[in-house]
C-alpha cells in the first residue's frame, strides 16, 4: 500500500509539471497539415460529391507572447469554401 501511495504521489507531481507540454504536443500533432496524416486526407478529397466543406483559419498575430502568457491576438482567414 505505502509503495502504491508513492508511485502514485510520483506520477501526480510528474503530471502537474509536464501536463501543459502533453497536451500541446497532442494537440499540434493532430493540427499539423502534412502529406499523408488524416487532415490532410480530407482537405485533398472530399468523400461526397455534393459535400461542401467551410474551413475558417485563425492566424496568431503574437505566437511569441502568446507563449509567455500574453492575451493571443489572431485574425480570422476565411472562410475557404470547397464542393
């Protein structure tokens, strides 16, 4: 029991530390636009003829300070229409 607390006191303090970094690496791992990986399956073809699909895109004006904690500035690109 007191081996089970302290792995999992471990983990606990492991995760507050490295949750934000997990996270952002998910997450710009699923957004990224490349040959091959499934965004980029469904930007190329659209699996129904009639479909239409919106894409809206936000452009961060200050990635930078964004990243220390500032308030994120972006612009909206879009939207990007396609049959």
């Amino acid at each position: 029991m007191v081996i089970s607390t302290g792995i999992l006191s471990c983990l606990t303090v492991l995760l507050y530390f490295y949750f934000n970094t997990l996270v952002e690496t998910a997450v710009r791992g699923e957004l990224v636009l490349k040959e091959g990986n499934d965004l980029w399956k469904q930007w190329i073809k659209v699996p129904i003829g009639f479909a239409k699909y919106k894409y809206t895109f936000f452009e961060v004006l200050n990635p930078n300070e964004a990243l220390r904690g500032a308030k994120v500035s972006v612009r909206e690109r879009g939207p990007y229409c396609f049959k």
